[in-house]
C-alpha cells in the first residue's frame, strides 16, 4: 500500500457553517482525508471519463475543493460544493440536499460518493478464470459474474475504493444451515443496529447482531421459486470482502425517532473482521479506524463534528471552523459516535 507521509501535518482546514451545513462540513472532512480518493484526483486520469453531467461537475468542484483544503492550513467556505451539491441534487431529485436544512450525515455521504462514482463510471470488461472445485470457488463465481456485470456497464476506481461485496442468504428455519437462496449484492455503509439492554456494548456485538438475520414469516413469508410456496424462513448476510475504506453508522434513532444514547466501544487499531468473511483471503480484513462522524443532540435539531487521524499519527478535532489537537484518543469513542471511518491495513 502507497504510504501517506506528503499528508503530514496539512488538511487541518476549518470549514465555515453556511447555516445548518455542519453535517456537510464533518463528511467533506473525513472525504479529505480518504487519502486512497485523494490519489486517484492526483493521478489525474479520472479528468478523460468526466461526462457533462452534473455527478462530473460535483467531483470536479470536490477536487478543487480538497487542493484547497490541503494547500494551507486555514479556514475556508466551502460554497461552490455546497451549492453544486444543491443542484446536484435538485436535478436527481433528492430535495432534502437541496436547500440549508439539516441533515443525516450518513444518508448525505452515500449521496456524494454516488455521484463521484456517477460522474466517473464506464463500462469495463472483466475475464474470470480458473475451475470451480470447493464450495468457496462455487460462491466466487457466483461473486464474480455480478461484479462482471456491474462492471460490464459502471467501473470506476471510486467503486473500487468504497464497495464491497456482501452476500444476501435465505436459509431454512428448521435447522438455519440449509441454504436455499444466495444473491451476491454490492455493499456500500453497514448500518449497526445497537442493543437496548445495556447502556454499554461493543462494535463486534453489533456485527453479530446484525448478520444474525431476521425471520420471515407470516406476510413476509419467503416464496420460493422452485416450489412456488411460501416458506418461513431467516434471512441473513455473510460477507465475500470488505472494501478498502470501510464506512459504518450506527442505528442510534429508532422508529419514533428516539435517539439511543448508548456507548458503543469499537477499536481504533486491527478491527478484525475475519470472523464475517467467506471468500479468500479473510485474514487479510484488519482495520485501523481515521474519522469518527459525531452527533449531539435529536432527530429534530443537533450538531455534527469529527475526529479525524492524520497521516501524523495525531487525532484531531473538526468542529466547522475549530481545528484542535486530540491529546487523550480514548475521547474518539464516545455515545456521540454516529459513524465510523476505517482503513484496511496493508497484511503481509
């Protein structure tokens, strides 16, 4: 993996608040410091699969925005992407992006990396080989002709940087191991459900809660194609691979918009995901967390800040235009985590 020591001690900018754009302000800072992004834009071979459209116009103007931001260290307005955004979203008709209203910083993130991937995805050929001898190889071809698929009309090295693969499984309710249906499915965030039991638990707890499954029955019974029944069933999702760059949320409104305030305890350094992978390599998903979306407050009215780990090893603060060094890191996890940025380690 590149090494990112020309990010020493730069992209500590402080972003103004335009009226209610904190939310914005806090996912443009964990972007800027998705230094794999950032050297696909250095590269500069994005620029030939620009489009007019206006997904190309919003990573054009994210580029000139992120120079900025590592020029000098200092205070900026982000106006021409906030309101590029804006129209963006005006076009696609997501009118909450629309306007200066607050938002969920999770449901705007997956909004911007799809219109970078948008703004830069072409169709790309994809060539599988080998012969299908065990149980994994027969999931991997079933992996591989959906990514070839997926590829064959929309590639790009955004994708590449922030998708992974999970596995959507309907198994038996009798004895949860027969195995009647698997999909392979591309996977942007995970979205952890959290424990109301306890006002403490952990990440891994989470996970395992979630890829549990859920049970379908009654209306939401399962029809099953070969029999043309309805089946009760348990739907779960187990994971091929993880991506390069791991985004999670955490469920912390519930149907009536009540915010949990539990506090959830997950690792800054070698988040194993081992345990959840089914394809090859799965000793190679560790990660090392580098931002940490934070909101105070309720569904109604809050506030969104963030720490971010720069490539000197130090955490730091991002609140609007505040930029404050972190001396004690323990502070990262706290009942204000809403989302979670992670890195895959290089594993030799």
């Amino acid at each position: 993996m590149f090494r990112f020591n020309s990010y020493s001690d730069k992209g500590l900018t402080g972003l103004s608040n335009m009226g209610n754009t904190c939310f914005a302000n806090t996912c443009i800072q964990m972007l800027s410091h998705t230094y794999e992004l950032n050297e696909v834009l250095n590269l500069g071979k994005y620029k030939q699969f620009l489009k007019n459209t206006p997904e190309s116009k919003l990573l054009t103007e994210w580029d000139t925005l992120r120079r900025l931001m590592w020029s000098q260290n200092c205070i900026i307005e982000p106006a021409r992407f906030i309101q590029t955004i804006q129209r963006v979203a005006a076009v696609k008709g997501r009118v909450l992006f629309t306007g200066f209203a607050q938002n969920d910083v999770s449901e705007f993130l997956l909004f911007v990396i799809d219109c970078f991937h948008t703004g830069i995805s072409r169709p790309v050929n994809m060539n599988i080989k080998g012969d299908s001898k065990t149980s994994t190889d027969k999931l991997a071809v079933m992996v591989y002709d959906m990514i070839k698929s997926t590829y064959s009309k929309e590639y790009s090295e955004v994708w590449n940087i922030f998708y992974g693969t999970h596995i959507s499984e309907i198994v038996s309710m009798q004895d949860h191991t027969t195995v009647l249906s698997q999909t392979p499915e591309p996977f942007f965030t995970i979205s952890l459900p959290i424990p109301s039991t306890t006002p403490q638990t952990d990440i891994y707890t989470c996970m395992n809660e979630y890829v549990k499954g859920e049970e379908l029955v009654g209306e939401n019974a399962w029809f099953n194609e070969k029999t043309k029944q309805k089946e009760h069933v348990v739907k779960r999702i187990k994971y091929w691979g993880f991506p390069t760059i791991l985004c999670i949320d955490f469920k912390r409104f519930d149907s009536t918009n009540k915010k949990k305030q539990n506090l959830v305890v997950f690792p800054l350094e070698d988040f194993n995901l081992t345990n959840y992978v089914v394809g090859y390599n799965k000793h190679s998903y560790i990660y090392d967390l580098y931002g940490v979306c934070n909101h105070s407050g309720s569904v109604l009215g809050g506030h969104y800040t963030g720490y971010v780990k720069n490539a000197n090893g130090k955490w730091y603060e991002f609140n609007d235009t505040n930029v404050t060094l972190v001396t004690n890191p323990s502070v990262v996890i706290s009942p204000r985590a809403y989302c979670l940025f992670y890195r895959k380690k290089s594993v030799v």
